[in-house]
C-alpha cells in the first residue's frame, strides 16, 4: 500500500528554538517511516518578515537543516529542500491567489496578531497577507494528506482546507485531500517569559545553546508571581518552569509538583534542576551539530538531492493542476 504523504517547513529566520523541536520537529522524526515525508525550509516565507534584510538567509538555511539532522531526521527517508529551490511552489500560489477571497486572509488570527507584534516592521505587504496562501500551496503541490505542526499553525491548516474544497469543486474534481493538523503531545511551549516561545519574540532557548546559556534563561523564567519568599506554597499551574519540567523532567514532575505546593522547595533550586536536565538533553544533540558543521558540502548535497526529489513530485502534480485548470498544452 502507498504511504500517506505529509508536509511541513520552517521558516530560516535563526537557530531553532526548543518550542519548534519540541511542537513539531520531533513529531516528523517519529513519522518519517510511516509516511511519505517532505520537510522544507520555507526561505521564501521567511522574506515575508525579513525582506529588508535577507544577508543571512543562505546561513540560516544551513544551521537548520544541521539542527534538523542533529536532532534526528533522516534524509534517505524524508525528503529535504528549500521552498525556492522548486518554483512549482510560486506558480500554484499564484494560480490559487485567482479565487482567494482577500477576506479569508485578512481574518486568519495570526496575521493580525503579527501585525501587532512586529510593529517595528513595515508588514502591511502583499506578500505578508498571502503568507497563509503560500503555506497552501507549499501543502497542496504534494497534495499532502496531514501536516505536523504546532498548535498556532492550526488556523493555517484551517484556511488550506477551504481553499483545498474551493479548488475542488471549481473545477470539478476531488483533487486536493483536505490535509489534516498533526500535533505532537507539546501543542505549544512557552518561552522564558511565559508568551508563546518563538524567534520573533526573543523569548527562546535555542537548540544550540550552550549550558551556561541555557542555566542563565532558565534562571530568567517566569515563576508563580504570587510566591515571595522561598518556603511560601507555590502554584505550578502559573509557572512556566514547572511546564518545563513537564516535559524536560517527567519522571519527577510529580514529585516537583507536590514539593511545590507544600513550600518545601525554592523558585531558585527548582530552575537548578530544570536547567541541568535541559543541559543534558541538549547535550547530544549539540554534539551532532559540531560534527555536522563541518559538513557543509553534505548539507549542500541532501538539499540538492531533495530538491530532484520533491521537483519530480511537485512537476507531476502540476501538469494535472494546469490541465484541471485549462492551462495546459495548446
Ligand atoms: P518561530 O515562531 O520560532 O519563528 P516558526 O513560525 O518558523 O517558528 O514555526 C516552525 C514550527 O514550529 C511550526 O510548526 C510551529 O507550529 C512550531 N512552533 C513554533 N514555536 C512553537 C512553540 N512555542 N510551541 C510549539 N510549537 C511551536
């Protein structure tokens, strides 16, 4: 039987950050051998926000796909390239642009809360409104069945699929699956200030790291704003290093939770042990990275290898989407 086919991407604005190991990149290492998988770095979307000032781009590109590989995707089983390696991703964002309603776009939450966020950005383009649309038709061009993400991404998936159903029955044809969001157990992770952790906000604790960093943010993280001296009970459920331990430390949690609520232990102490169990967990993963980072030409190459592969995929596919659409051969 032929596997299913998912897709996601991340955009190369910096190192990847503990909430994008944790929300997604460790869903597709777990699916990269039940499914057919493309994974790609999105380059073209991260120019929506960094279009001023693409210099680092092309280093960006590397280190991530170097933080993909260290933290265990396989690139004989998945397939791995650039967005503006394959052009196919820019001729279906246009075709799809044709019947998009402006109204779809403007609605979707994350763009206003973008806009809100990055206000010392100028993002009142065109290309900022169709990031939504782009993210279709990187999804749809490979007529993905289910995309792993994290949970801000849903209205995205969201807005695919309505555009998936209006293709289809434009012209008259089930062509598109509807895709599917696929969340990993972490739906979202905070970051160090208690808001969703992410590279745009400068709230994050990158992959790469190192134990003095990471010791150092771990010390920065909101606690229980209620608790003022170290032997008041705390509230763990307010408290963005007890949600780390959660997933950094889960067989403890329990016992970091009671220890807690009964005052028996400080904020300072209990973000000791949070950080030396971050520091650990990172520590393989950095060392992968440092052998990788000397591989530059065996980066290059699995891009260019994935490249061939998704373009065979995304040129079949197009070919159909151009006759549905009466633009094929005279
Ligand atoms: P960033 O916000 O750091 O720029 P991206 O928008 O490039 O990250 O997201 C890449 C992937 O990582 C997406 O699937 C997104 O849902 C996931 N992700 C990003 N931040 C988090 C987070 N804090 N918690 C869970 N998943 C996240």
């Amino acid at each position: 039987m032929e596997k299913k086919t998912i897709f996601s991407g991340m955009r190369p604005t910096g190192r990847l950050q503990l909430g994008n190991l944790l929300g997604a990149l460790d869903n597709w290492i777990k699916l990269q051998d039940k499914y057919r998988c493309l994974f790609c770095v999105v380059d073209w979307h991260a120019l929506t926000t960094a279009y001023e000032d693409p210099a680092l781009l092309k280093e960006n590109t590397y280190e991530m796909v170097i933080d993909w590989l260290a933290a265990g995707l396989d690139p004989e089983e998945s397939i791995i390239f650039r967005q503006s390696d394959v052009k196919e991703h820019a001729e279906l964002h246009l075709l799809l642009s044709m019947f998009t309603p402006l109204s779809w776009l403007e609605r979707v939450p994350t763009y206003k809360d973008q806009l809100q966020q990055l206000k010392d950005k100028n993002l009142s383009t065109y290309g900022f409104l169709g990031y939504p649309l782009l993210m279709a038709a990187d999804i749809l061009l490979y007529r993905a069945e289910a995309v792993p993400v994290g949970e801000d991404q849903i209205p995205h998936i969201e807005i695919t699929r309505e555009i998936a159903r209006r293709f289809n029955h434009l012209y008259q044809k089930p062509y598109f699956p509807e895709p599917e969001t696929i969340l990993n157990k972490v739906k979202v992770l905070p970051g160090i200030d208690g808001r969703k952790m992410s590279k745009s906000y400068g709230n994050t604790i990158s992959m790469s790291d190192r134990p003095d960093e990471v010791r150092k943010k771990v010390r920065q993280m909101i606690t229980d704003p209620g608790r003022v001296r170290k032997n008041d009970p705390g509230n763990p459920s307010v408290c963005t290093a007890f949600t780390f331990h959660g997933v950094f430390n889960a067989e403890e949690v329990a016992s970091v939770e009671q220890v807690c609520r009964r005052g028996e232990i400080g904020c300072v102490e209990c973000k000791k042990q949070l950080a030396e169990r971050l520091v650990s967990y990172l520590e393989p993963i950095y060392e992968r990275r440092q052998a990788l980072q000397k591989e530059k030409n065996y980066i290059r190459e699995i891009l260019a290898d994935g490249a061939k592969r998704a373009s065979a995929l995304a040129a079949e596919n197009m070919a159909e989407i151009r006759e549905l659409m009466n633009l094929g051969q005279l």
